[in-house]
C-alpha cells in the first residue's frame, strides 16, 4: 500500500494548488467533451468528418484549433512568467516551477503554436492557390497531423504527470543531461518534440511535391502566389533543418535513457556539440515560422492595396536568399562560447548579410502600398502592423549580430525583447492575419470586422507596451530566465509596466476568442467564394471550398491568376461552361490516428523507462504501416452528378 | 486610424533619444567602467545611431504611404505600379553599405577585445606583474575565485586592482553558466570541456555587480557576485589582510562548496594544491574512483588568445 501512495505521488505531480486545479480543469474540459459529444450523438460525425479525414482544408482546420488551444496554455504560461516578475521578490511562483514555465512556454510557442499554426494555413490555402485538388500524399498529410497532435499531448501530460521539463527550450547539455537533470520532464521534451518534429518533416516533403508537381496547367514557378513560393522554400529549409534536431534529441534521449555521453564529458562527449547541432536546427526553425509569415502579408498587402505586388521576381529570390543564409548563420546563438576571432567575424557578417534581403521585402511591402488604394480591413491592420514592429525586432536583430555587442546583449531581456519582436510581429501577427484573411474559405462567413479591430488594437499596443521595455531591462543587466531578482536595482517599476503589457495581449487575446464565437452565430455569410475582391485563385472556388476544391482545374496564364479571370470576365470574354467529369479523391483513413495514438503510447513508456509499453507502442506503430500497405482500395470518385449538385447548391452554376 | 500610427512613429523615437544620451547609471550597459566595456559600448552607441536612420527611413515612408494611399479615393492609384528598376537598386544598396559600415568595426572590435587592455595604473607590489590572472569556476550556484599569484580564494566576490588588465580563466565544474559583469565588459561562458578567458578592466577602485548570465537551474537566479575594484595600496593591504586573518580553504571545505546550493562570500588565505587543476566534476569523479574520463580536449581550446592565457586540465 505504501509502495502504491509513494508511486502515485511521484507519477502525479502533487502538492501544489495550481497544478490540482489544472487537473480539475483537465478532467472537467474531457467530461465534458465526451458529454456533449454523447448528448448530441456526434461521435461517428466526428470519426467520419474529422479524425479520419485527409482532406487539407479539414487537416488544416484541425491544425489551427490545437494551434490556438497551445497558444492559450502557451500564453497562461507567460501570464505566470509576468505575475511572478511583476515585483521584486514574488512569491507566485518558486524557481523550480518558473523553470519549468518558461521552458514549457518557449517549446509550445516554437513547436506547438507557431509551426502548427502555419501548417494549418498552408494547408488551407496551398492546395487551392495552386488549384490543385488535394496535397500530393494526403494520408501522410494526416499522419503528420496526428503525430503533431500526438506529440503535443504528450507534452503537455508532462504538467500533471510526471513533472514539466525545466532546461529551457533550447535545452542545453550538460544541464538537460541526466546527472544534472533527474526525473522524467527532460525525456517530455525529447520525446514529445521528437514525435511531432518527424510529422514536420513529412509535412515538408508533402509540400515540396505538392508545390513542384501538382500546381494547375499554366502556372510555372514564377506565377506562383507569393505565399506558395513561401512555403516551398520553407519545405526546403524544414527538409534540410529537421534531421540535425531529429539526430540530436535521439541522441539526447540515448544519453539519459541508455546511460551514453554524447553531450556530458564524463566519456568524451561535447555539451558544445548540442549547441551546434541544436542552433543547426534552431535558426533555420526561426525562418521556418517566419517566411511564410512573409507569404501571408505578401498576399495580405497586395489584395488590400489592390495592386500586383511590388518587385515580385526580387521578392522571391530574397526568400532565397534568406534561406541559403539562414543555414551559416546558426554559431550567432553561442558568440560567447570562446570561439576564435574569425570564427565570430564570418557568423557576424552571415548574419548581418540577411538583413539585406529582409530589408528589400521591406521596402518592397512599402512600395506595394505606394500607388495603391489601401483598405484598412483587420487582416490589413495585422499586416500594416507588422511592418514597424517587425523593423523594431530586425534591427536589434542587426546589433545582436555584431559579436562584441552580443557579449553585452546575449541572454539578458534585451535578447528576450528582441525575438519577441520577431516572432510576435512577425509570426502572431502573421498567423492572425492569416486566419482573418483565410476564414472565411475555411467556413464560409467572416469574421467580425469591429471585434476583429478592437482585438488587433489592444493586442497591438499592449505588445509594444510589453516588450519595448524590455530592451532597456537587458541593457540594465537582467538576465532571462531569472525567477525573481532583488529590489534595489531599478528593475521593479519597468517588470510592473511589461506584466501590464503581457495582461493586455491576453485580453486582446480573449477579444480575438469572443469574435471567432460571436462570428460562428452571428457572421457575414460569403456567398461569393471571394469577399475581399482577391487576386489569387483560393478565392476562385466556393467558401468553404468543396471537397475537390474545384470543378474544373483551372488554367492559368499570368501572377495573381483570380484577377485575370476577373478582369476577362469584365470584359466579357467568358469562356463556356464545360461539361463535369468524374473526379478522382482519396478516401478517409483511420489509420493516421490511430498510429498516432501508438506513437503516444511509446512515447509515454520511454518518457518512463517503461520498456514494456514502449516497444509493444512501436510495435503497434510498425503494424498500423503494414496494414496501410495492404489497403488497396485507397480512393473513390464523385460522380459528374454530384458534382453538379454540390455546385447548384453553392450556387456557381447561372 | 492614422493618427495612431503617427503618434506611435514618434513614440517609438523618444526611447532611442534617451538611449543615445545613456545618462543613467543604471543602465550598467551604456554606463561603462572600464576600457573592454567602453569599447563594446562605442559599437553599441555606433549601431544604435545607424539602425535608428533604417528605423526612421522605414517609419517616415510607411507613414507617408498610409496617410497618402489610405484615403478612399485616392489620386495616385496605379494597379500596374510593379517595380522600379532604379528603386529597387537603390534599396539593395543602402544596405549593403550599412552593413559595411557595421561590419568593419564589429571585426576590428572583435580582433581588439583579443588583446589584453593597457593598464592605466601602477600595478600592486603583490602582483609581481603589469596583468593579473584569476581562476573562475562556476559551481552550482556560486563563484569561485582563485588566485593563483596570490595562493588566496574567495567565493561569491572578486577584488581586483583598478586601471590593471585581469585575465579571467573561466571552468565549470557543472552545468554551463556564463560571467558577465556588464559594467567592465561582455559575457564569456564557463563550460566543462573547454576553458575560456575573458580580460577586464576596471578604471576607477569601485564595486561593479556581477551574475550569471546562462541558466544552470534552481539557484540560477541568486548566482551573483559583485567585482571589487581596488586602488593599487588597498589591493596590497586586502592581500595581507586576507593572508593574516582568514581562514585556508581545507579539501573538507572544498568539498562542501562543491554541493549544488547558494552561499554567503567567503575568503580563505590558501588553497590545496591539488585545486590548481581546476577538475570538473566527471574528472573529479573519475579521480576518486580511478578512472580516467577522457575529456582534456586540447583541440577545442579556441580561446584565441595563443595558449598565452590557455589552460588544459
Ligand atoms: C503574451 C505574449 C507573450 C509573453 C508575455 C511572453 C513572455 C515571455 C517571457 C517573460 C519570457 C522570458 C522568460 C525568462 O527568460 O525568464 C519568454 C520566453 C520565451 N518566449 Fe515568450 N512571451 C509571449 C509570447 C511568445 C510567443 C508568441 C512566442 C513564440 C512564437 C514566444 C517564445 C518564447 C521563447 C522561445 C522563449 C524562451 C524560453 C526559454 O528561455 O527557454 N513567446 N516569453
Ligand atoms: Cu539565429
């Protein structure tokens, strides 16, 4: 009996009323779900219409609700970070547990919310700017989902069972080692992250094909949508990128399971070699959120402006650019490690040089809005927003590259200050933007236009308010990932003004939240299929877009193909309608989550040193694989007259 | 709409304006006390002044093509506006020469940071020397220095003498922290497997803060130390004080300060010999059960500074 109470009060994390109240919470939330889902016998809907699916615009859909759920957990985490830092010498929260929130908070922001968040928008607009009718492996587009979802999860059990990983995000050896770093929250992070990163190394293959193979007849690379050209590169980088971070949380995971030293000295491991392998992974990562955020204002801007985008040939070979550079930069995480002179003086210049083709997007955005007629619409706002702000965080960026001024900068606010400039003005903002811009073709009604202003207002201002601050609380010599500090030094009142700042992002948070409610009952319907007059061809098909995207595939002939098709009808040459044919779709599969839910279930033994549960997981994960290569019958048809009738319905045919 | 944005552009000013003027000594950063953070802090003012330009450039055209471009019916409207050339060339240049302008200095800085500062002051009689040399291990969580000249170490404090370049070797024994005393200069890591050094310099005898600056756990936060300049007469004085009145550091003691917690300061007026090596904790392990760990890494010291202030376990 005492052995069984010492076990659970190890397996549960006990002892503290906030984790007690997240367990209620948890149990009350699943209640629920399972309640309402019961009540309303919506169970087969939900296995046929949604697990099951492997259409991209339901798998992108799915992807931004667990996006934005992580963004909640993500953002109570840095709610706590601010109380806690508010006055000088808090309470709220002990060391041990702001450890484990700023590295919960800092991995769900990179790998839960804002790489999910943007698959999800690639998913949704992709396929269909390219007039394609699904992603070119739509089974392995789901299984990469569940392995995120999965992936996630774990994670996230980590909070009530077993205890949260505290190394921070990047995880640095020897400190995430097992000597240093006892207990199962470590094994969390490398094995959660582990899942759902091989999910996003399919869903970067999946996009390179789709992208080089599937784009409609007529639309060569250079008449691709800017956003598309975003995320072929971005597959590239991801492509390139994730198997450096894959080798080094196996071999992490070996070191604290198996006993080995890749990344301790005790037998000639390197705890440097993990900062490279990490940073390999990790700057290129940061451009993997960011340039399709540069895509999403790229269409934003130009649809708004009511204009061709400015310099667009320039536009994407300065994606290039930045993705070949984003690749020798990585050492500028680690200036202060004892490199040698020339050493830091190449990665200081390979940094400073991306500033180049940043800049010239910059401009280019600028001049894309010179001449234009610029509607203020909320997507608009996020994109307008992001051009000041994001400046702000490019050219701190600029000064932490200089290496002697880095040693001042690095690990103080200033740096904290800094890639929150980039990653909220450019990824949240982005990914806001997006899923304004986007809503409507997701579910066929808008978004509130006032809610959507007054959230982008207060989220906005209550961001600068929050971390330009910061910049000077670096200078001052504060360091991150401090749980509390001392009165005395000054630092007191310029915390209290950026706590005040975090809870004014939550609100305009919550305001975004009431919209996406208040919208769901209340929304403007679309019945055009194009409510923002848009330039490319997502915006050619019905809102929500029917299950194989489009009717006939659509030929295309110049850039911003929809405003052709426009502009020719208006001059009335429109081109006849042609009879349907049968068109060809892949069929549901449950396969993808239930491998996912064995992938979990690994997982979790391994988390444990449960070998008995993991192995048999994998085992179940190896089977799901078999069994897929028995499926023959793998796709159906829609016959000619449901395609007719699905059309009348969305009213397209006249 | 736009009134916002205009306001926001100049707000955003206001802060660079006090920045560049740096007349807080709070600021540790922008208030340097010594000659490797006044260097530092030259770049950072030379950086600020060019980044804010880029930053106003970007503000000034955004406003104006928001206030311009924004009404509804607008003059200048051109759908087929799409590229310019000229324009285009112009926005590849300007930052091309920016970074050049950036670029020189930060290397030059970098190259010169190699060297040791020159010394402004008469060095102390116990110093033998014109430059110092101090040990720094970083234990979970707390400093210790050694001097190796002096055979004195001190826990959670540094005394130095003013306008005297001191060379810091820096270990650690754990986790990875990093040594930074912003007001004398940058940060350099402690790690395990490789030793750094770091030269700093204080101008004036004065007492400058110092902390960890890399995350190594529980008490991260409390892992400070302050730096305590001392004119070249006080340095002797504190060093036959020490010598007479305080304590050796026994390998018992040692020992104890070895287990990961928080201490007060200390000093002691000696310290074993078998310390000089500085071990790390898997070779301190290995040492006491005989085996050897493998992990004297000669390659990896990359402290740039010639093996002149190089160390290898
Ligand atoms: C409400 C908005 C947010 C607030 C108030 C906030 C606040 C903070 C604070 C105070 C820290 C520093 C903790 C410390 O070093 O002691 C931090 C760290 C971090 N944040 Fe945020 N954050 C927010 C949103 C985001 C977003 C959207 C992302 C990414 C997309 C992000 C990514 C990170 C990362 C990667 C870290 C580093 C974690 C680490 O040190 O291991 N944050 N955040
Ligand atoms: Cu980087």
């Amino acid at each position: 009996m005492q052995n069984i109470t010492n076990f659970l009060s190890h397996f549960f994390v006990t002892g503290d009323p906030m984790i007690y109240g997240a367990d209620a919470s948890i149990a009350l939330a699943s209640i629920g779900i399972v309640v309402v889902l019961t009540y309303f016998k919506k169970w087969k809907w939900l296995w046929d219409e949604w697990l099951t699916s492997v259409d991209h615009k339901r798998i992108g859909i799915m992807y931004i609700i667990a996006a934005l759920l992580m963004l909640f957990r993500g953002g109570v985490d840095a709610l706590m970070m601010r109380t806690q830092l508010a006055l000088p010498n808090m309470h709220f929260l002990n060391a041990e547990h702001y450890n484990q929130v700023f590295t919960t908070h800092g991995t769900i922001m990179i790998i839960f919310v804002a790489m999910p968040f943007i698959f999800g928008l690639m998913n949704i607009a992709v396929p269909l700017q390219i007039g394609a009718r699904d992603v070119a492996f739509p089974f392995l587009n789901a299984l990469s989902f569940w392995l995120f979802f999965f992936g996630a999860m774990l994670f996230n059990l980590s909070f009530v069972i077993g205890g949260s990983p505290d190394a921070g995000w990047s995880s640095y050896a020897p400190f995430a080692g097992a000597e240093l770093n006892p207990g199962v929250g470590q094994n969390y992070y490398l094995i959660g992250v582990q899942i759902s990163g091989i999910g996003s190394l399919a869903t970067g293959i999946n996009f390179l094909v789709t992208i080089l193979k599937m784009r409609a007849p007529g639309m060569t690379l250079f008449k691709m949508p800017m956003f598309t050209w975003s995320i072929l590169i971005t597959s590239v980088i991801v492509i390139f990128a994730f198997p450096a971070f894959t080798v080094a949380l196996a071999l992490m995971t070996i070191d604290r399971l198996f006993g080995a030293h890749f990344f301790t000295i005790a037998a000639g491991g390197s705890p440097m070699l993990w900062a490279n392998l990490f940073w390999f992974w990790g700057h290129p990562e940061v451009y993997i959120v960011l340039l399709p955020v540069f895509g999403i204002f790229s269409e934003v801007i130009a649809t708004f402006a009511h204009k061709t985008l400015f310099g667009y040939v320039v536009m994407v070979w300065s994606m290039i650019a930045i993705s070949f550079l984003s690749f020798i930069t990585w050492l500028h995480h680690f200036f202060t490690m004892g490199n040698t002179a020339p050493v830091n003086a190449f990665f200081s210049i390979s940094t400073m040089l991306i500033a180049i083709p940043t800049g010239v997007k910059i401009f280019n955005w600028l001049f894309t809005l010179n001449r234009g007629r610029i509607e203020f619409t909320t997507p608009m706002l996020w994109a307008l927003a992001f051009i000041p702000n994001f400046t702000i965080g490019g050219v701190t960026g600029v000064m932490l590259a200089m290496a002697p001024a880095d040693y001042q900068y690095h690990n103080s606010y200033f740096l904290v200050a800094h890639f929150h400039s980039t990653l909220i003005a450019g990824t949240v903002f982005g990914i806001f933007c997006g899923l304004h811009y986007w809503w409507p073709k997701m579910f066929g009604y808008l978004l509130n236009e006032k809610l959507g202003k007054w959230s982008f207002w207060v989220f906005m201002i209550s961001f600068n308010i929050c971390f330009m601050p910061m910049y000077f609380l670096g200078l001052m010599g504060m360091t991150r990932r401090m749980y509390t500090y001392p009165a005395g030094l000054g630092w007191g009142p310029i915390n209290f003004i950026i706590t005040i700042g975090a809870f004014g992002m939550g609100l305009g948070f919550i305001i975004m939240a009431l919209n996406i409610v208040w919208s769901a009952i209340h929304g403007k319907k679309d019945t055009t299929g194009d409510p923002w007059d848009g330039r490319t061809l997502e915006w050619s098909t019905a809102s929500p877009a029917p299950e194989y995207n489009f009717a006939h595939i659509p030929t295309v002939s110049t850039r911003d193909a929809f405003e052709a098709m426009k502009e020719e009808k208006r001059e009335g040459r429109t081109k006849p309608q042609l009879p349907f044919k049968p068109i060809h779709m892949p069929n549901n599969s449950g396969i993808p989550f239930i491998m996912g839910g064995f992938m979990f279930v690994a997982g979790f033994g391994f988390v444990f040193e449960w070998f008995w549960m993991g192995i048999p997981g994998l085992l179940g994960v190896v089977a799901c694989m078999i069994a897929r290569s028995f499926v023959y019958n793998d796709h159906h048809h829609i016959p000619a007259d449901e395609i007719e009738r699905i059309e009348r319905a969305a009213g397209r045919l006249s | 709409m736009m009134k916002t944005f205009k306001m926001k552009g100049l707000a955003a000013l206001v802060p660079l304006l006090v920045l560049l003027t740096g007349c807080s000594d709070k600021i540790a950063v922008l208030n340097p006390q010594g000659p490797v953070a006044r260097e530092q802090y030259h770049l950072i003012v030379w950086s600020l002044i060019m980044m804010s330009l880029v930053l106003a450039i970007v503000l000034i055209i955004f406003i104006y093509v928001l206030v311009r471009f924004g009404r509804k019916n607008n003059k200048g409207y051109d759908p087929n506006n799409t590229g310019n050339r000229k324009l285009e060339i112009i926005w590849l240049i300007v930052p091309v020469v920016i970074c050049i302008l950036l670029a020189v200095p930060t290397v030059r800085t970098l190259y010169a940071l190699n060297d040791p500062p020159k010394a402004t002051a008469k060095a102390p009689a116990s110093l033998h020397s014109n430059a110092m040399t101090i040990d720094v291990t970083s234990v979970d969580w707390k400093w210790l220095f050694r001097y190796p000249g002096q055979n004195i170490e001190t826990v959670n404090y540094v005394v130095i003498p003013a306008g005297i370049p001191v060379n810091f070797r820096l270990h650690a024994y754990d986790a990875m922290n990093a040594f930074w005393v912003p007001e004398l200069g940058g940060q350099q890591y402690t790690m395990t497997d490789m030793s750094m050094h770091l030269w700093l310099q204080a101008d004036k005898p004065g007492t400058y803060a110092g902390r960890s600056s890399n995350y190594s756990g529980q008490g991260f936060a409390d892992m400070t130390f302050n730096v305590l300049a001392k004119s070249a007469s006080d340095f002797d004085s504190w060093v036959s004080d020490v010598k007479k009145n305080q304590p050796a550091l026994t390998m018992n003691k040692y020992m104890q300060l070895l287990k990961p917690d928080n201490v007060k300061p200390m000093t002691f007026s000696s310290y074993p010999k078998e310390l000089e090596k500085n071990l790390n904790k898997a070779q301190m392990e290995g040492k006491q059960t005989g085996k050897s760990t493998d992990n004297s890494m000669p390659g990896m010291n990359m402290s740039g500074n010639n093996g002149k202030g190089g160390y290898n376990p």
